[in-house]
C-alpha cells in the first residue's frame, strides 16, 4: 500500500487541471463513453476529494460495500462524492461476482436535490438505513460540507439525512451532524489606527487596524479557509466541494488604507479576499498617507495587492447619493447602469480580464441594477442585507455580514458560525 503522502501528492498533482467546475462535471457525465460499474470494497478504504483547492482524505468505506465507479488512467477509480469527485485506489476494489441487488440503486437517488448541506464537525457513520443499529457504510471526515438529497423519520421520529455516495444511498443522523446555514461574507471598508482616527470615530464602517489584525487571526486559528468569489459561485450552483468552515472576506470602494492595513495581515496569514474597486477613483500615482482623508489606490496599489486580492467592480460613477440621500443606482435607468457597469469593467480590465461579480453601492439594488448587472454579464451581485448565503439563493442579491470595530471576537464567533443569522434587514451605509 501506497502512504497517504504519495498519494495525495498524486491527486493533487492530477488535479492542479481539473480545478474548472466545468471539468468536474465532464468527469462525472455518464455520455456512453463513460464506462462506469459497481464493484466492491475489498477493506476498510480511505477515500479522497477535492475539498475548496486541496485533495485531502475525506472518510472512509467500508470492507464489502458496493461503489459505482469510473475508470480512470491512474492508480485509482473514481467516484461520485457530494458535489464532485471521490477516489479511491485500485487495488482496494474489485469487480463483484456477488449477484447482489441493490435496494438503493434506484428511486431515491433519482430525487432533485433540496439545495441543503449538512456539515460535519467531527467524523460521522453513514448508514445504509435509518438506523443507527444497521450496518455502516462509511465514514466522512470532519469539516466537510455534504449535500443531503432527503429526509426521513425514524420510528422515534429522529430525523435521518439521506446522502449519495458513489451511487450508493446513505443516512446520516441529525445527531452526528448540523444543517448547514449558509457561508458568510464578511464586508470590510475603511481602516485606520486608533490613534490616528480623528475624523471617522463615528462611523461605523470604519474599522481600526488592531481589531481586524484580531479577526484575521481569530480566523486562522479557528480552522476557518477563505475562498474567492469564484468558487463561492461555484459552489452555490452545487458545482464543487468545500469544506465545512469558510468565509469570504470582501471589501468595498478601493481604499488606500486596505492597502496600508489590511493587505499585510492578509498576506501573512496567505489568506484571500475580493476588492470591490470604485473604478473612476483609482489614482494614478500613490498619495501620500493622510488618515484624515477618504484616499483610493493607485494603479500601482492595485496590483500589488493582487497575489492577495481579486480585483470587481463597485460601479464606475454610480457611488454617491442622490438629493434625497438615496442610492443614485435607485433612480438610474437600465441603460444608465449597464452603461456604468460595462465603463467599469473596461477600467478595470487592466487588473481582471474577468470582472465577473458586483457590489451595490451602498447596498442598494432594485430591479434595474439587477437586470442590468445580468445584461452586463455578471454572475454574482452582492448587497448589504445582513445574512449568510447558501445554495438556492437569488445569485445577484447576495447577503454579506459586517464585522465592527466594536464586536468582540466572541460575537464575531457567534456571528459567523454555523448557526442562523439574526434577522437584521440593512447593514450600515458606507
């Protein structure tokens, strides 16, 4: 047997082309030119997925059980798992001469799927019926994300969760697990040091360099992995996998003290974050530093920041209010906004040829800035409205979170755990 070393090793290198959504799902495609079959475990086996972007062991199946598998050119089959693939070595399968019918091959499988996850803080059993008596299946890993196609009672009315695995129809006790609330987008803006914070005191958006030099490390301790934007929509179109604590961590207008202080921390920890860049304010030589102002990045800022920062647009000239201290975006026509949009992705091409995702300017949106950011070409749009988003979610109304300078790291715990938000309407304006 090969060490888990070796083999992860393999896999990653194997998938290192395979990180496209659209790759994951050729894979899987069952056209007549893929050639799948059950065939049973021959020992206890650990298996393997792409989780977010690393190939890591995700659980285990157990000796005799049946898997439906596709052939592959390496030393491994194969497998549906959640949302992507699963592998599992060769030599710990074989073609099955047990005239075995399976009772869950059909029918419950076939059910669309409700748009739920479950999640896993520990390693769980998965069951091959709603009982915690029956034989196992297998086993998942902590800190996964699983799509769940069912649920059922059992006759002490416990919900049981039902998963596929490699064709195969699992349960899950809600005991063993926690449905999923959704992944949080955490919004940043402005940044300053306590002591030089003269003029911002009062609002609310404006965040001291300590306190998210506290969050990030909060995060990192904690287990939590930031995912871009990309595979965030990947994801809410049940498309890849991703582990069980992530975050997206964003931030809105383009601001020179995000480069002074938030970039650093970033980069130190190697996480990654999407800049929301206000594109008709990027300067075009760096300003000296003044906390007493409202300064933007410099063409130079910018891509600096970009080993750590996917650069999307936050509009070009639609940030501002109008004379009712509106969102201007709210009284614009459609043409006016897709016009804006698509000035805005020119300007920024220079960083991004793929200015895919939006920001509403102060949050505010209405049917126009949606069609408008779809007719633009758009995938994603982001709001203000406090909450988490999940699979099934309106994908250009997003929810996102604030974090504030005065929130200790225990209500930011609270906050982006896995538990539901409160129901909070609007986050503060910029």
């Amino acid at each position: 047997m090969r060490s888990q070393h070796k083999i992860a090793a393999m896999l990653l290198g194997i998938f290192m082309s395979l990180m496209a959504p659209a790759a994951l799902a050729n894979l899987l495609s069952e056209d007549g030119a893929v050639k799948s079959e059950y065939m049973e475990v021959q020992r206890d086996s650990e298996v393997y997925s792409l989780i977010g972007e690393h190939v890591i062991p995700v659980g285990e199946v157990k000796r005799g059980q049946l898997l439906k598998v596709f052939p592959a050119d390496a030393e491994y089959y194969e497998f549906k798992f959640g949302q992507g693939i699963g592998f599992i070595d060769k030599g710990d399968v074989k073609s099955s001469s047990k005239s075995r019918k399976l009772k869950d091959e059909l029918g419950e499988l076939k059910k669309p799927l409700t748009n739920q996850n479950l999640i896993t803080s520990r390693p769980i059993n998965v069951y091959i019926a709603a009982d915690n008596k029956s034989e196992i299946f297998g086993v998942l890993e902590e800190n996964l994300r699983y799509p769940i196609i069912g649920k059922l009672k059992d006759r002490l009315n416990n919900t049981w969760y039902e998963v596929n695995i490699g064709e195969r129809l699992g349960y899950v006790s809600e005991l063993d697990s926690e449905i999923d609330t959704g992944i949080p987008v955490l919004t940043y803006h402005h940044m300053l040091k306590n002591e030089e914070n003269k003029r911002f005191r009062n609002t609310s958006t404006t965040t001291s360099d300590a306190a998210f030099s506290n969050q990030m490390t909060y995060l990192k301790r904690a287990g939590y992995d930031t995912i871009s934007l990309y595979q965030l929509e990947a994801y809410l179109k049940n498309q890849i996998n991703l582990p069980g604590k992530v975050v997206v961590l964003t931030f809105d207008d383009g601001l020179k003290s995000v480069y002074r202080y938030a970039y650093p921390v970033l980069k130190n920890y190697g996480f990654r974050a999407t800049a929301f860049v206000i594109s008709s304010r990027i300067k075009r030589h760096p300003q000296k530093w003044n906390p007493d102002a409202l300064q933007f990045m410099s063409i130079s800022e910018l891509r600096e920041i970009q080993d750590v920062f996917d650069i999307q647009t936050h509009t070009h000239f639609l940030h501002r209010f109008d004379n009712k201290r509106r969102p201007v975006l709210l009284s614009r026509s459609l043409h006016n906004i897709e016009f804006d949009l698509e000035r805005s992705r020119r300007a920024l091409s220079q960083f991004n040829p793929h200015i895919l995702y939006l920001a509403y300017p102060f949050g505010g949106y209405n049917q126009n800035g949606i069609q408008a950011a779809k007719d633009a070409g758009l995938h994603m749009a982001l709001t203000t409205v406090q909450g988490k988003v999940k699979p099934g979610d309106n994908l250009f109304t997003l929810k996102r979170l604030y974090i504030l300078r005065t929130d200790s790291i225990p209500t930011m715990a609270e906050r982006i755990a896995n538990k539901p938000s409160a129901p909070v309407t609007q986050s503060p304006i910029e």
